[in-house]
C-alpha cells in the first residue's frame, strides 16, 4: 500500500482527519463532528491521493515537490482534527460516534508536530526517503563496463545465483542505497515521537500499537504470545536450512553452530526463502511444483496473471473488477522513468477507482504478490459503503491477510485445474515436498515480520539511541531469524533502511499477524466449504458459501473491534496459531526426524 499499507495510510489519514477543517464549533455535536470531518476528508483526499499516485508512479523532482505538498495539507487537516476530537473525549456520545472517534485518535502511521514548519518538514523527509528508495541503483564494473542494477534486477541474482561471492556483492551492493537517508530517518523519529504526543502517546510506537483495541502493553504481549507459539518450528526449520546450506556451501562458510550468513537464502532480507527450495527439495523430483516455469511457457503475461488471480476472487461469488481498475493500474514496470516498484494497493475515490501497483514478472512469486494486492483490493470494494472512518481493515493484518488466505487455497487440485502443473501426485512424499516450499515462504518469514517493529519500537523509545541503529538491528536479526551479515557492519550503514518499509514508512506487526491470522481464516474458510480431510487439501475455490462467508466479513471494515470481526469470520475471538501449526504438522514431525542428531539453535 502506498504500498498496501501507505495506501491504507494515506486513505485513512486523509478519511479520518482534516485540514481544511476549520475550527470545531463548540456548538457541534460529537456526531457532526464525525460527519464534517469526513465530508472534508473526502474532499482532501481527492487531491492527497492524486499527489501521491502521480508521484509514485513518476519519480522525479517535481513531483516530490507536488506529493510533500499534498502530505503537508494531509498533516494539518491530521493534526487540527485530533486536536478537536480530543475535546470529546470523556462527552456522551452514541457508540457507533465514539468509535469513529476512537479511531481518528489512533489512525496515523506518521503524526506530525502542531508547528506548520515542521509539518513541512516531515512531509518532505517522508516523500524524499521513499523516493530515494524507488530509484535506488547498485552500480559496479562487470567485464569492464559499468553496469546499474535496480532492485528488481538485484533480487532476482539473489533468488538464482549460488556463487556466494556474486550472491555477497549484490546483497551489499543494494545496501549503499540507505546511508544517504539516515539522518533523515533520525530526524523522522524525532518529527514522528513529537508529533505522537499531540494524539497523547508516548512516542510513535505506542501509538502504532493502539491500533489493536488493546492497552498498548497488552498488545505487546501478545504479538510475543503469537511469537511463542511458532517458535519451535522456526528453530527446526532453520536447523535443517542450515544444514544443507552448509553441504552446499561448506561448513566454513555455513558452520554448523551458528547463524546463517544472510545472502544465501535466496531474498534481499532473508524474509522468505522458497527461492533457495531447489536446494531444499525433500524428495528429489516427486510432484514438480514449478509454476514460474508454467507461466512462461503458457505465455502469461501481466495482464493474463491478473485476470486469473481476479478469476479466484470472482469465483467465490465477490463482484467483478470494475473497468477502471484496469484501465488506471500499473501491472507492468516502465521502461523509460523511475516508479516505486514495491506493490501497493489503492483506494481512490471512495471505492469507485481501486487500483494497483506492481511491476509484475513473470514468476509464481509475483502471481502470489498479485493475490496478496487483490485481497486489498476486495476489502476495498467489500466495504465501499461504510462511512470512511471505518473504511480499514479490522486491524492492519486483517488487511495483510485477505489475499494471502486465498493463497492458501492454490493448492496441486487448483494449479491442475488452471494447466499450472501436469498432474497432483498425491503422496505422502508429495505432501512433504508442498510443504518445505511453503514452510520456505510462510514459517521463515515469521522472525522477520516480528523483528522489524522490534527494532522500530526499540528506536522510536529511544532504547535504540541513533548512533546504533545498525547494531540495534543486526542484534534483532540474529536473535530473531539466526541470520549473520556477510561483511562487517557499521554504523556507516543503515541496513534497515534497505527495507522498503523503513524509508516507507509502512508498519510491519500487521504482516507477522497476517501470516498467523491467514491460516485461521484458511480453516474457517474451509470449514464452511464443508471441506474434510487435511487443510493443507483444502481449496475454496468456487466456493460460494465460503465466499460470503469471508464477503461479510469484509464489509464490517474497521467499524466494530477486531475480536467482532475475527468472531464473524473464524467463531473465535482471538488471534491464534494453532492452525498455522496443525496445517504443517506433516513437515513439522519430518523436520524433527531429519534433525534429531544435529546440534540446532545458534
Ligand atoms: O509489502 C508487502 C506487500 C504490500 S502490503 C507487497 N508485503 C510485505 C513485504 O513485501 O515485505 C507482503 C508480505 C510482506
Ligand atoms: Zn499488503
């Protein structure tokens, strides 16, 4: 949004708050309070969403000029609107208004200071990092002549290469993009912490964490319950990663007792490691699951992949993609200007325009991206209806989760059935196979999806004072996912700022949430489909009771608490990974069995 996620925070910013807002009447009650600023927010967000498509989609000076404008209008329409809806605090009100309120108390990512050159300041700092960031290039000498790579052309070295040098060139050749905007980001810190304190938190992790209908320290608690819970399964998959990467590479470079060196697990960020599945194959040659090379072959292209990703959706009986989605979506990366490549979806015009942003290729990775960005796309349109102030997901993982779910339904059955793969060999050894490549992309990632705001909570409190934010974050990293940087790193660097999340500005929480959340909703889902038999079998596909199931619940939005939302869905009330971990059970016991004489943890 803007990635996802911006684009959630921009839409919601701009929903909940307002500039143009003029001063509240006192006479206002706290419901015309609710409707003006939406009303106004409508309007501004016009113009917001405007700048920052254009910018996004045309990196260059002017338009950086244009879309920190925009951001700056956005913040003060933000700032003046807490300002005033924090007089009604403590009032009566009906609860769908106090909710509404609720809401536009906590709904920013990025507050800003009441100082209109600061605001400035941060709308700037906030548009040039992510800029910096779309066009950043590695550029180093191959055969003689200089050669620039961008991040595409980066990632793809480090899914396929298996020469560890090439792999460790490319790996810091991307990270000498961020040192240029460290300071920046300390700044932000600085800007974003002042600007907390004006919705009356602490600093701008706090606030973040507000956004779970929960005590912030509530909610710290249980994202490391969550952590807990899949923490064993982690530890045995690393194990057994570590130990064929060691075979492959030597145990010089891999030793067996400690973490993996970063760059050799098939990702910039080591947060999904199915490109490294070749090395991985349980089973040699059982059940080939390579849908990328069925793509090509096939002659998919953009345009084909998005259409039979929609094909999923609309077979659950969810409403077609309107025309204009296709006529205003980016699917394939320009040639001749830099964009912001990283995958976003967009909510323009009130539910009327929803667009993507991708650069699409063609790979089984970016046909999953494409799911992942129509799931956003469907909450869109689910809940078009709501007032805007509760136009958002549940909570921001809800959102993450969507297209992820039906992911999880493109089983053997469903890819056989779209010409995908050649046949569904049904095994135990088959099972086995389908598992360590998913395990690979969704276990892996976990680590990852909990480290991120670890580190920026940890920043952002100041616990992580700015003279060690490399170390705060290779700290994590290791202590998290047991991975080791190829070459020693200093605080010359800013590996977090190799993420675009970081100079993005995009929460992270909501993607580990996500990742747990997907396989409940999978199993509900499933449960609703009258599905029997193992979950990993099960696909919705076509399965209309299913998807009104998942429908309905997408169109509550955000306006009742996540619990009533995750109720509606699963008949649970909590978020649990139970399911996440009973879906792998097969590859779990087989992990233990495979590391039972191996040293694991590191
Ligand atoms: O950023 C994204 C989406 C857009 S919301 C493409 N994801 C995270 C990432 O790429 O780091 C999806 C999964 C994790
Ligand atoms: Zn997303």
């Amino acid at each position: 949004m803007k990635t996802t996620l911006k684009l959630l925070a921009v839409s919601a910013a701009v929903l909940c708050a307002n500039a143009f807002a003029g001063d509240a009447d006192h006479k206002e009650s706290a419901k015309q309070f609710v409707e003006r600023i939406q009303a106004e927010g409508r309007e501004l967000a016009k113009e917001v969403e405007a700048a920052y498509w254009v910018r996004q989609n045309f990196i260059t000076k002017d338009t950086a000029v244009l879309a920190a404008k925009a951001g700056e209008r956005s913040l003060e329409f933000e700032s003046k609107m807490v300002e005033q809806a924090k007089k009604y605090n403590g009032t009566d009100m009906d609860t769908v208004t106090a909710r509404a309120i609720e809401l536009m108390l906590r709904g920013s990512s990025a507050p800003a200071p009441d100082d209109p050159k600061k605001r400035a300041e941060l709308a700037e700092i906030l548009t040039d990092m992510e800029g910096q960031y779309g066009a950043g290039e590695y550029c180093t000498e191959i055969d003689g002549e200089e050669v620039c790579r961008q991040l595409q052309e980066l990632e793809a070295v480090l899914a396929s290469s298996r020469d560890y040098d090439e792999l460790a060139d490319v790996w810091q050749g991307w990270r000498t993009i961020s040192p240029a905007y460290r300071k920046q980001y300390q700044r932000f810190v600085e800007l974003g912490n002042e600007g907390s304190k004006t919705f009356g938190f602490d600093n701008l992790g706090d606030l973040w964490k507000a956004g779970y209908d929960m005590e912030t320290e509530a909610f710290t608690i249980e994202a490391r319950r969550l952590w807990d819970q899949v923490k064993p399964f982690y530890e045995e998959l690393h194990c057994h990663v570590r130990a064929k990467l060691s075979e492959e590479y030597g145990a010089d470079k891999v030793p067996l007792d400690g973490p993996i060196p970063a760059h050799l697990l098939g990702n910039m960020w080591s947060q999904t490691w199915d490109n490294i599945y070749p090395l991985m194959e349980p089973y040699e040659g059982v059940a080939s699951l390579d849908v990328t090379a069925a793509l090509k072959e096939q002659g998919y292209d953009e345009l084909k992949m998005t259409k039979t990703a929609e094909q999923f959706f609309t077979s659950l009986g969810l409403p077609d993609l309107p025309e204009s989605f296709y006529e205003n979506s980016l699917i394939k990366k320009p040639a001749d200007r830099n964009v912001v490549c990283h995958a976003s979806a967009w909510d323009l015009d009130n539910g009327n325009d929803p667009r993507i942003k991708q650069c699409v290729e063609i790979t089984e990775e970016q046909f999953g991206t494409l799911h992942h960005e129509l799931g956003h796309i469907y909450y869109y349109l689910m809940y078009k209806d709501q007032p805007s102030v509760f136009k958002g997901g549940a909570h921001d993982g809800f959102h993450e989760a969507i297209g992820d779910t039906i992911q999880l339904s493109m089983t053997p059955g469903y890819l056989k059935e779209k010409g995908l793969i050649d046949e569904v060999v049904e095994s135990e050894q088959a099972t086995i196979n389908k598992q360590m490549k998913q395990a690979l992309e969704k276990i892996a990632f976990l680590p990852f999806g909990k480290m991120i705001d670890e580190w920026r909570w940890k920043v952002f409190s100041g616990e992580i004072g700015p003279d060690e934010y490399n170390k705060g974050w290779w700290d994590l990293r290791t202590e998290y996912q047991g991975i080791t940087p190829p070459f020693e790193r200093t605080e010359e660097h800013f590996d977090a700022g190799a993420k675009y999340h970081i100079p993005g500005n995009t929460p992270y929480t909501r993607y580990f949430l996500s990742f747990i959340m997907q396989f409940q909703f999978h199993k509900a889902l499933c449960e609703a489909a009258g599905h029997e038999g193992p979950l990993n079998e099960c696909s919705i596909y076509g399965n209309k009771v299913a998807g009104k199931k998942l429908g309905d619940m997408l169109a509550m939005g955000q306006s009742k608490p996540w619990p009533d939302a995750m109720e509606a869905l699963t008949g649970q009330r909590e978020m649990d990974a139970s399911a996440i971990i009973d879906y792998f059970a097969p590859l779990n016991s087989w992990l233990k069995e495979q590391n039972k004489d191996r040293q694991c943890g590191w």
